[in-house]
C-alpha cells in the first residue's frame, strides 16, 4: 500500500471503561519498496518479517497505543469531547504510515476540534457581551434627554444649513457637527460673528487635528467623529445626514444621532435621508419634525455641451475626479489667459480655503476642483462644467450616483448673485449623462443596517470574555459575533482599519494602542505617509518619544505633490499628539509646520498658474 511493503499488527486497549481497538504499523514496519521486495528470496523475506515482528516490538507497540489512549481520554475530558470521535481512527485507518505519524494526526484533529469548540465559546461569550440592538442606550446623556429631531432636507442652495445654524446661534448652548474640518472651520467662524446679549459667543473649534477651545464656551464647532457625547446642550445641528450611507463612515453619522446630548437635534441634509431618519427617530421613540425646502434659485442644463476650453467663461468651476486631472485642466485653462482657483482633495483645508477666497474675491475667474468642491465651499459659481461622470471608487472606475451629480451641480447658481445655476459637460457624452442624472429619481437611505464601528470598550469588553489580545482578531469578533438581533444596527470596520490591524498585532503594543493606531487619518497609499505611519507605530511599540525636527528649507526643495503630503503628515502627527501626548508632543509645533506647508501649497499652485498663464501669449504668436 502506499508504495510500500509494510507490517501492520491489530490488538486493542482497555482503559477507563473504553476498549479502543487498533491495527497499526509499527515504527519499524516498513519493510521495503515493492520493486525491492521483489527481488528478495524467500528466505530472506521471511528473516525480514521475523526480525521486525518479534515480542518486543509488538509490546513496544502495545504500550505506545495504550499512553497515546491514555494522553487522549484526559484531553477530551478536559474539553467536554468524546474520546471515541478520535480514538476510532486507530482502527480505521488504513494506512502504511508508522503508528507515532498517526497518533500526530490524531492529535491535530483533537487540536482542530478544541479550537473549533473554543471559537463557538468564545462567538457566544462575545455575543452575550455586545448585544447591538442596546446601542443607544450606551448614550447615557442623550438617553436621559427629553430630544426632539427636526430635520431640515432639501437640495444644495435650499438655505437649509444657514437655518439650522440660525437657530443654533439663538440658542444657549449648541454643538454643530461637521463632515470636513474645513466645514468645522467655517461654522466656527460664522458662530465667533454671532452676538448674544450683546456679547459675542464664546465659541470653541475641535477636529481631530486641531482645538481651539474658548474658556466658557457654550457652543462647539466640531467634526461629528469628535462629537463630545456626555455634556448637555440645547442645539445640535448634524450636517450632511445622508453620510449615514457612507460605507466607511456613516458610523460616526449612526453615533451622532443616537447620542447628541442636545434637547433639540437638526438633521440637514439631502431629501433621500428623509425615510432612514424617521426610521431612526422612531427606534430612539424621539418626536420629529421634517421640513422639505425647495432650492431657491432654478437649475437648468445649457442647451449643449461647452466643447472646447476656450469655450469656458469667467464664474465656471470645472469638475475633474483625480488630482492629476485638476491640474491637467487648469494648466489648459490658464494657457487661455485666465486666473485659476484650484480645489482638490489631498489639499488641506486652510488651501482649499484660501484657493475658494481667490474665486469668491474675484482674484480667480475659473475654478478647477474635484467634487470635493461638492462639499463645504460656498462660492458664488455660475456655471458648473463636468469633464467626467466616472470617477475611482476606492476599488473601480465607475459612473457617479445621481445623489452626487446632483450635489456637485447644485453648487451652481449662488441664491443673491445668480438668477440660476447652469450645468454643462466638457464634452456631448457628459453633457448627456448628466442631463439624464439629474433627472434620476433620488434613491432613499436604507431604514436599517446603521453602520456602527467598534470602540475601545467594545474591544475591551470582547477581549475580557475571550482572552483575545490580537487586534485584527478582536475586530473580527465584533464584525462576525457580536449580537445582532433584528439588523436595525450594524458593526462595520473600514478595509484600512482591518489592514492596519493584522500589522499592529506584529508590534509589542496594548490592545489601546493599536486601536488609536489603526485610526490615524493617513493614507495608506501614499508611501511617504504610511513609512511615517510606521515609525511612529515602531516608536510607540519602543515606548519612544516621537518629536518632530523641522528643516525650515526642505519645502523649497520639495515638489507640490511632496508638500501637499508632508502638510497631511504633520496633520497626522497632530492627531496622534492629542490622543497620545506622552509619545507624540509637538503639536503645536505640528500644527504651526502644517499651516506652513499650506502656505507654501497654495503659493506654488498661484506660481503654477501665473505660470501657465504666461505661455499664453507665446502660443499665440
């Protein structure tokens, strides 16, 4: 069998009421290879067998058998298990390998079973610990709250946002929660402009890079991750609800809503929110209100396409999806002579700002940006022109949904300086996928599965019943055990969260610290970023102090795509200093290098385009 001629001896054990029989091979019972035994005489076949068959052999056999059942009944004893589900196989197995290979793979069958047995357990032990359809009652102030939900839905340039933020300046106490820093920034600006028996209120700023905190503050700017949960106040107003839909973080929108410690709390945003909030509001059995507005000024499609860039006029924003595609653009655009403000993503706030101030002040006739133009930046646009409706999703290229085709071109058409907003695509596919876009009827939230994400009390509550000290382990729990009974509430973790994980757990770090690791805000996909990532998760790991050594020439020498990352890095790096200041406590040096490098950012973008702008004249000739 098996390629091999071979002994094999039967027999059988009796120990603690079980008779376990056996046929096996002993360790010297592989007598040769067939072609081999072929060739032996007879005699020589039978002195074989003789000399490998013997008393000694059998009983060595015997007594390996009998320790191995032994080993066995107390193993399974101790898990709970059958010792027959496995001591059966001794007999069943028909194979040529010697007696020690099989007990080995009984052994590993043993070893599957007790883990197997101590998942189940430990599944049922998280499942016992997390059981979401408790979530918002882990919101101890906002549970004990008399709260009412007023939502105020409509479309972009509907007035909604000015009057929740209205109502938030007339009251005591508020909170304004924000999808952007740069929103933050802005309503903290429009909230320090407020007065209050004549007095200005005292307003603090928190994002997750930056605290401006005013002594007495009544109110709060604030990105809605950073939503303080356990002081009461009378307003909350919670931005851009439709994010509840967000695939990687509609769970700080869910925790928002669930735990805004205010009396009264304003929902602003997209009509499609409408049936996910009154879903919400009666799980939470709070009194809503909805108010739909309707945009105040009309929205048209120009009859065609714009064609070519010449083509484009003073008060366009022109709406490219990647970064290298804005600056294609506007270098195209400023070769016809004009001034380009430019606004992308990886730009931080104070850039993106400064870039909207240059078009709002009229220091820019044209505006290049992504869609992040979609998203906090008020400017007086007339005209928004598309280049593209397929856009990179994280995982593909793909048409944008009609929700975010209908944002973007909302921003047309600024209420008080333009009769209407007018849409066009560069070219006439575009123009015509946008037309038939903004047509679509707009799909509505779904009313269940709200994204939760795991805290460090979840993660500490399942590594309690598990023992379990692995991160990635731990988030896989709470994605797969945790309790949930109906689906109204949901545990998600982001791809990043999850990668970032399965690296931690290969560092000497507390189940704390990988947590606030796992969550630095940088991406990963930029090397730069994530090699300083990595060091500071090394450093932290050797219980090193990480301070920051500026070289106040290096930006001079740097590229824009180089500045444009170390200004996110040392955003990062103030991230980590208010969540760990022990290890990372340069923040206000962080901060003070950040703004630096957006000054230096937004300088080379004017360079840049005073510098396309000065080969126009050449073309021409």
């Amino acid at each position: 069998m098996e390629g091999r001629v071979f002994l094999r001896f039967d027999g059988s054990v009796a120990e603690a009421g079980l008779v376990v029989p056996y046929a096996l091979v002993p360790a010297q019972g592989v007598l040769a290879k067939p072609s081999k035994w072929r060739k032996l005489e007879r005699e020589a076949r039978a002195q074989l067998i003789g000399e490998r068959s013997n008393e000694r052999a059998l009983r060595e056999l015997h007594d390996s058998v009998r320790a191995f059942v032994v080993e066995m009944i107390e193993e399974c004893d101790e898990f709970g298990l059958r010792a027959m589900d496995f001591l059966h196989t001794l007999a069943d197995l028909q194979t040529s390998e010697p007696a020690g290979v099989v007990f080995d793979r009984i052994r590993q069958r043993l070893g599957h079973a007790v883990e197997r047995q101590r998942e189940e357990q430990h599944a049922e032990r998280t499942r016992q610990s997390i059981n979401l359809a408790e979530y918002p009652a882990s919101f101890d102030v906002a549970r004990r709250l008399p709260r009412k939900f007023i939502a105020l839905l409509g479309p972009t340039n509907s007035g909604k946002t000015h009057k929740a933020m209205e109502a938030l300046a007339k009251a005591g106490s508020g909170v304004y929660l924000a999808p952007l820093r740069l929103l933050a920034l802005e309503n903290y600006e429009r909230l320090l402009e407020v007065t209050q028996h004549g007095k200005p209120l005292a307003v603090s700023l928190v994002t997750g890079e930056e605290r401006r905190i005013a002594e007495g503050a009544t109110h709060v700017a604030s990105t809605v991750e950073m939503l303080d949960t356990r002081t009461p106040v009378d307003v909350a107003v919670i931005d851009e609800i439709q994010m509840l839909a967000d695939r990687d973080r509609g769970a700080a929108w869910t925790a928002a809503v669930c735990g805004a410690p205010a009396r009264t709390v304003y929902l602003v945003g997209a009509p499609e929110a409408r049936r996910a909030i009154e879903a919400l509001a009666e799980r939470l059995e709070c009194p809503l209100e909805v108010h739909v507005l309707k945009r105040k000024g009309p929205l048209a499609m120009e009859p065609s396409a714009v064609r070519k860039v010449k083509n484009l006029r003073p008060g366009d924003a022109l709406i490219a999806f990647s970064r290298r595609d804005v600056l294609m653009w506007r270098d195209m655009v400023a070769e016809q002579g004009h001034s380009v403000a430019t606004v992308y993503g990886n730009l931080s706030p104070e850039v993106r700002r400064a870039q909207a101030q240059r078009f709002r002040d009229g220091s820019a006739d044209i505006v290049v940006g992504t869609d992040a133009i979609a998203m906090g930046l008020n400017m007086p646009i007339a005209r928004i022109v598309m280049t593209s409706t397929v856009k990179f999703n994280g995982y593909e290229e793909e048409e944008i949904p009609a929700a975010l085709a209908r944002q973007i071109a909302g921003r047309a058409g600024r209420y008080g300086i333009h009769e209407e907003g007018l849409v066009a695509g560069m070219d006439p596919e575009t123009h015509e996928v946008m037309r038939s876009l903004l047509k679509e009827k707009p799909t509505p939230l779904n009313t269940s599965g709200f994204s939760v994400a795991p805290t460090l009390e979840h993660l500490h509550r399942i590594a309690a019943v598990t023992g379990e000290t692995s991160l990635a382990k731990l988030l896989k729990r709470f994605i797969h055990n945790i309790d949930v009974p109906d689906g109204f509430f949901y545990p998600r973790i982001t791809e990043d969260q999850k990668d970032r994980a399965e690296w931690l757990d290969t560092l000497p770090l507390t189940v704390a610290e990988k947590f606030t690791m796992s969550l630095v805000p940088v991406a990963t996909k930029v090397m730069a970023l994530q090699s300083a990532w990595e060091h500071w998760a090394v450093s932290l790991s050797k219980k090193r102090v990480t301070r920051l050594k500026p070289d106040e020439h290096m930006l001079h020498y740097m590229t824009l795509q180089e500045v444009e990352d170390t200004c996110r890095m040392y955003s990062a790096y103030a991230w980590l200093g208010y969540r760990l200041p022990e290890y990372f406590p340069d923040v206000e040096l962080a901060q003070q290098l950040s703004r630096e490098a957006s000054e230096r950012v937004d300088s080379m973008l004017q360079d840049q385009n005073a510098s396309a702008r000065r080969r126009q004249p050449r073309r021409q000739r």
